[in-house]
C-alpha cells in the first residue's frame, strides 16, 4: 500500500508540473495563478501546496525534470563510446542538444517559459536566478572540454583562443538555436543540416 501511495504521489506531481508548463507557456509566468494550475490539473490547490510551495518551486521542478547536465552527457557518450576522442564526444553532445531542441516538445516547453513568458520584472529576475547557475554549470564543462581537446591535438596552430573562448562561441551557437527555434519558430535551424552545421562550427574552432 505504501508503495502505490507514493506513484500515486509522483504522478499526481507530474500531472501538475505538465499543467503549470501548458499555463505558463500559454498565459505567462505571472499571469498563471496557482489555482488554474490545480484546475488544470483536475486536481485540488491543497493538493499543489502539497508538493509545491509557490511558482518558484514549479520552476525549479520543472527546470530539474528537463535538465540534464553536460558534464553527465559527456559521462554517458563517454561509456558508451569509450574509444572516441574529447573532441567527437563534443561533436556527439552538441548532436545530442539539437536533436533534444528538434524533437523533445517538453524541453522546448520549458526553456520557451524561462526565456521569454515572463511579463514583470520581478518575474524576469527568478527566471534569471534559475538559469544563471545553469548556464556557468554549462560553460565551465564546456571550458574543461575544450581544454581536453587542445591537450589530444598533435600538431598545435597559433589562435588567440583560449579554452573559455571556444567555449564562448559554442554557447553563442546553442543559445543562437534556441533563440531561432523559440522566439522566431525557425525550426529549420536544427531540422536542416544539424550535422553539416556543427561541424563547420568544429572545424573553425579545431581545425
């Protein structure tokens, strides 16, 4: 009995995170009240202070069940691919990013929320402080990747470029995407050429 009381549990938490991101994407963050979130839902506002104290925790849920940490993206390339060097398990990531933003209709919900549904400042703001640590975390594996990759290369070109600096342009390449694919609805950003694409980027970088 314990056991089905916590699934149902979880899935009574799902059920609301499914329906904050449906109202959040289609009103805005500080247009959804709690309350249509719990109608939404079919579920009581009891039951969403059960599992969720304010939209805050809302966010952050469902910020935690669509993201997936680089360097945990690299971990699991890397065992399944044991032998491919740092720079294919970065060409294998970035695949990986565009077809999640191509394909993955939760991801693209909750990225388009935290980027561009919220109305007020104040809303903005968490926002904000929600993706901030999210995008250093990126960064800085993307920084140590890029690093690895100078360190395997046998013959070295003179660039300017630091590790930060390659990691700089990647970051512009995906946040580019999603901007396309988000804001503008081009999904032909990541539906044309996906591959083609990431490896010009690659190649200007590590030639």
């Amino acid at each position: 009995m314990g056991r089905k009381t916590k699934q149902e549990s979880e899935r009574t938490r799902e059920r609301l995170l499914d329906a904050a991101e449906i109202e959040m994407q289609s009103h805005g963050v500080s247009n959804t009240s709690l309350a249509c979130i719990a109608k939404r839902a079919q579920l009581t506002r009891g039951a969403l202070y059960w599992h969720f104290a304010d939209k805050d925790a809302l966010l952050d849920a469902m910020i935690a069940r669509t993201h997936l940490p680089l360097r945990d993206l690299r971990d699991d390339l890397a065992r399944d691919n044991p032998r491919s060097s740092s720079r294919q398990l970065l060409r294998e990531m970035l695949l990986h990013t565009v077809d999640r933003l191509s394909t993955d209709a939760q991801h693209r919900r909750v990225c388009d929320i935290l980027l561009h549904r919220h109305e007020t400042p104040a809303c903005a703001e968490s926002s904000q402080s929600l993706l901030a640590p999210l995008f250093h975390e990126s960064r800085e594996a993307l920084i140590e990747l890029c690093n690895d990759i100078s360190l395997e290369r046998t013959t070295e070109q003179s660039s300017p470029l630091t590790a930060a600096d390659h990691a700089d342009v990647i970051l512009a390449f995906i946040c580019g995407l999603y901007e396309c694919v988000l804001r503008h609805g081009c999904g032909d950003a990541v539906e044309r050429h996906p591959e083609a694409k990431i490896d010009a980027v690659l190649h200007g970088l590590f030639p």
